[in-house]
C-alpha cells in the first residue's frame, strides 16, 4: 500500500454519502454496511504496511508540501481508523437489523460522518482537520434530531451550539497559529519554538476547543445530556467516534507540535483525575440506562487523557490500549442497551426489574461489558488499567499517588454505579410483580409474558465484547501496536520526512 | 492597526452576550457575530493593513496579502451559514429547550 491510496478512505464513503441520497432506498443500505467494512479493511492494510513502513504521507493533487492538502498515516492512524472502522460496522449492523436504517437519508448522512472520521484521523493539517471535523458534526446534527426520543429536539440545540461555539474556538486558534507560525501544517509547525509564549497560547486556544469536543471535565455537561437522547445505535456511533477524534487530535498536537507537555504535567494530571472521578461518580444521580453509561464515557476520556498527562512511551501507549479497549466496550454496552429498548420500549431503571433470569443471553453480555468497563478480568478493561498505573509509576512523587489514587477511586465509582445499574434491571421482581412501570407522567408500556430480545440484535454488542475478550487473552499484539504508535509521537523524523518529503 | 482587534473585541462581546440569552434565535445570532470575529482573526493573520491586493499583476508578489487565510474564512462561512440555517429550523420546531410536550414534526415512522 502506497500513500495515494490515502484519499481512497475519505473519498469512497464520501461518494458513498451522495449515493445515498440519489440511488433508492434498498441500494443505499447496502452502500452503508460496504463503506465501514472497506474502512475497517483498509485500516488493517494500513496497519500491515506499517509493521515495515513507519508513515505513509500523500499530498492530494501532487501540490508542494506547505500548500497542498496532506494526508498522513502512521500506527496511530492506523489503529484508530481500523477500531472506529469496526466498531461503525457494529453500529451499522445494529441499525439494520433494528430497522432504523430504513429511514431515508440515515445512509447517507452517516457515511458522510465516517468520512469525516476518517478524514480527521488522517489529515495532518490544522485547518483540514477543523474542516474534516465540521464534516463529522454536519450529519451529526441530522442524526440527532432524526433518531431517538421526542426528548432530542432540545437537547439537539444544545448539541449544536456547545459545538459550533466550540468549533469557532478552534478556528480562532488556528487562525493565531497561523499568525504566529504562517503555517498549519503538524509537520512544518513541529520546526517552531514550543517555547515561544505566542506559539503556545496559539496552540492552547485549539487544545482548550478539542477537550471541550471530547467532554473533559469541567466541560462535560453536554454529552451526558445530549447523547442519551438519540437512539442506541447512534449513540453507540457518537462515543466510538466523536469523543474519540478530539481526543486523537490532543495526543497528535501535543506530542508533535508542542513536543509533549512536561511542564504542564501537574495541572494536566489534577484536570484528567476529576474528569475521571466525576464521570465515574456521576452516574449514580441517573436513572436510564444509556444516562448511566454517558458519564462513565466522561471517566473514560479522563483514563485516556491520563496518557497524553504522563507523556512517556508507556503513558502514550497505556492511553492508546486503554481507547481501543474503551471504544470497544462501551460500544459493546450501548449496542446491549438498544437490543433492550428494542424489546421493551424503554431504557429507564424504573421500566425494568429482573432481567437475569428472563434473558441470560443479554445479562452474559452486559455483565462482562460492566466488568470490563470497571476493570475486571477476563475483559480488557484489566490490561488498560494495568497499562496507565504501570505508566504511573515512572512518575515521580506525589504524582503517582495521585494518579493511582484517582485510578482506583474512579474504578470504585464505575463499580458502585455499575452494581447499581446491574441491581436495577438485572435483579429484582419479574415483570408481572411490579408496582408500577413508568415514570408516572406517561401510560407504562406494557410488556407481553413472551417478549424477549430477539438474539439478533444481540449480535453486534456481542462481536464487540469477544474482541474486548480476545485482547484480554492476547494482549501482546494491541500492545505492541501501542507502543509503536506512541514511538511515531515521540520521533517525530519519519512524521515530517515523510510529508515535506525531505 | 487597531481597528481590526477592536471590532473582534466587540463582536465576541456581543455574540458572547448573545449566548447568554434566553431563546434560539437570540442564540443564532450570538453565533453569527461570534464567527464573524473568528473570521476577522483568520484574516488579520494574512492580510495585514500594510499589505496589498492578492492578484497577479497588481503589484510584487513579495508585497501580496496571504490568500491562504482568505480561503479559510470562506469555508468556515461556508460552514457557519449551513449550520445556522439548521438551527433556524430547530427553533421553528421545538418551542424551549425543555419542551415538555411531543411537538408536531409532521414525522410519522417509529424508531
């Protein structure tokens, strides 16, 4: 695989995107199951290429290098294209199988956000990436207020403006990089002084716009409210992609334009700590399921983030392994909790009671998805964790107990809110001997003696959780893809060579 | 010179004022003077007062405004006019941000 292949990743579901909208309904769908296998396909070619080839680099159209659109693909890249490539898969087959896909441009508009994922995964360009970025959101905004409960009308506006206000923010800030820099290319910008106030302040401002994009606390707020609104599978699509972009865009700018971040190591670690905590708690005040699991997607990003903090090769790869896992996972558990509102028309606590023993199937699933998001064995959930605290250790002072500590109290909180969730619609009365179903402002939806989730709309949450499975049993491969990935952030030579093309 | 981070300041000010305000439509046009202000930063890191026209045959090149920043600003409109008309259309739907009854969106299928 050669670098010209690069645009084929962006081009082939963008074409797939006007498609949809053009050739009729049956035809689009299969459009949409062709694209994110390709995508995931060629990720995985992506990834052979690199075991030899450290980056790939193509300049779109053979313009000079500083003028022409680049794209870039190194291990990182490489990895993040093929876990979103799989995981859009599952979502994908979730919604085809539910039947919502049947809705007329929800084809279209979602292969049209998984160019835009890849586009930003690939781009190696500030302004691209804010342009690749708006191409992810534009769909999104339709996806929003086209899926799920009448409830997404609200919160639909405030999806929209938490991220157009976000989304000026970064073009402001890469509007002062390119004043200070008369560049927004990653590879000539990595020439700069880091240590230049005005480059970094610059640099800052587009930092401070991608981590309110990925939910870092104190600018959380939005994705629990907005997310659980949509429908299970788009939902599933937002937290394996949207939160995953910003985050990937943080690890890639601030290892190669500001050559990692050791100065802000103390500050970085308190912030990444509370967002941990306060995702992880959080969920306790939430009485859905879906709510439940945004929060514990915030204490995610914080576990994450916790990489860039640490910013030694082991934190970097701790972080990568810990967002492949959590994509996996969480996808996996959202996926188990559209088949459940598939089934019984709601996702609310107060709707459910005694689903253990009426669906073993699904209890299996969301069991081992629970363990592995806490961080239990057998799920890779475990190798994550290990990974950052093992990373931990190399800091020094009171830094590692900080970390260890956050780690372990966050663990507690997702155990607590888990065995609550668990306790609610796993445990209690069957359905015939409940007080009451319902929130008491709406009729309670009734619930036949023989209804259960059918085991198709199992199958998507199911293929993720093996792979989370099969990384808890063979986590050298992943690892080692890790730390490959984290050795392109820290050299960034092959990077820069490979794009000026000197 | 000063007139440039001038009109920014207000601009921001007053679509930051705008955010802050009850009601959608409010909260549009907060946004619209918002990316106006963005835009102004993205030109003022090309086109500096001192500068000159970016067409061939107008002058020395090496005296030329940046164009490369003037791009920028037309897709961030391009993107930022989409985006409003969209909200537009969410105003006209819902009635608050926390609607508490179904509206009628004229939709009919079941998800």
């Amino acid at each position: 695989m050669t670098g010209t292949f690069l645009p084929l990743l962006i081009v082939v579901p963008l074409v797939g995107a006007a498609l949809g909208v053009l050739v009729p309904a049956a035809v689009a769908r299969v459009l949409l199951v062709l694209s994110p296998v390709l995508t995931t396909a060629g990720g995985v070619a992506l990834l052979v290429t690199h075991s030899d080839t450290p980056v790939l680099a193509h300049n779109v159209g053979a313009f000079v290098p500083g003028i022409a659109i680049p794209l870039v693909s190194d291990t990182l890249t490489a990895v993040m294209i093929t876990v979103t490539g799989l995981t859009t898969t599952a979502c994908i087959a979730f919604a085809r199988i539910t039947g919502e896909d049947r809705l007329r441009f929800f084809p279209a508009l979602v292969l049209m956000l998984s160019a835009g994922v890849n586009g930003a995964l690939l781009t190696g360009d500030m302004f691209n990436l804010f342009v690749f970025i708006e191409v992810m959101l534009l769909p999104s905004y339709a996806l929003i207020a086209m899926t799920g409960t009448w409830r997404r009308l609200g919160v639909g506006r405030l999806f929209v403006v938490v991220n157009l206000v976000t989304s000026t923010i970064l073009l402001i800030g890469i509007g002062l990089v390119y004043g200070v820099a008369g560049s927004v290319n990653l590879a000539i910008l990595t020439e700069m002084d880091a240590d230049d106030p005005r480059f970094q302040l610059a640099v800052a401002v587009v930092l401070l716009a991608l981590v309110v994009k990925a939910g870092v606390v104190p600018m959380h707020g939005w994705l629990p409210r907005a997310y659980p609104a949509t429908s299970a599978s788009v939902m599933a699509l937002f937290s394996a992609l949207h939160t995953k972009v910003a985050i990937y865009a943080v690890f890639r700018i601030v290892q190669t334009v500001l050559d990692g971040a050791e100065r802000w190591t103390t500050p970085l670690l308190v912030l990444f700590a509370v967002t941990m905590l306060v995702g992880a708690y959080g969920s306790l005040g939430e009485r859905m399921i879906r709510r439940n699991l945004a929060w514990q997607m915030i204490a995610g990003v914080g576990y994450i983030l916790l990489g860039v903090g640490i910013g030694t090769q082991l934190g970097l790869a701790a972080g990568l392994f810990y967002m492949v896992h959590h994509i996996l996972v969480m996808g996996s558990l959202l996926l188990a909790s559209g088949a459940i509102e598939r089934a019984y028309r709601t996702h609310q606590f107060v709707g459910l009671s005694g689903l253990m023993s009426r669906e073993p199937l699904l209890a299996v699933i969301m069991a081992l998805g629970m363990m592995s998001l806490i961080g239990f064995p057998p799920s890779s959930g475990l190798f994550g964790k290990v990974g950052i605290a093992r990373a931990a250790a190399d800091l020094d002072g009171f830094r590692i107990w900080l970390v260890l500590g956050a780690v372990l109290l966050a663990s507690v909180g997702t155990l607590l809110a888990m065995s609550r969730l668990w306790a609610n619609v796993f445990w209690g009365p069957p359905f015939d001997e409940m007080p009451s179903r319902g929130s008491g402002r709406a009729e309670p939806p009734t619930v036949a003696e023989d209804t259960r989730v059918r085991a198709r709309t199992l199958l998507p949450a199911g293929i993720l959780l093996l792979t989370s499975l099969a990384i808890f049993v063979v986590p050298g491969p992943l690892w080692e893809l890790c730390l490959q990935a984290a050795d392109g952030l820290l050299d960034v030579g092959p990077y820069v060579e490979a794009v000026t093309g000197s | 010179m000063t007139v440039l981070p001038i009109t920014v300041a207000i601009l921001v000010a007053g679509g930051t004022y705008l955010l802050c305000q009850p009601g959608l439509v409010r909260i549009v046009f907060g946004i619209t003077l918002l990316s106006h202000g963005a835009n102004l930063v993205l030109l003022a890191s090309g086109v500096s007062a001192w500068r000159g026209e970016p067409l061939t045959g107008t002058g020395d090149p090496s005296d030329a405004g940046d164009p490369l920043p003037m791009a920028f600003v037309l897709t961030a409109i391009v993107i930022t006019l989409a985006v409003t008309v969209f909200m537009l259309a969410l105003a006209r739907i819902g009635h608050d941000d926390d609607t508490p009854h179904m509206p009628d969106t004229g939709e009919n299928h079941r998800t």
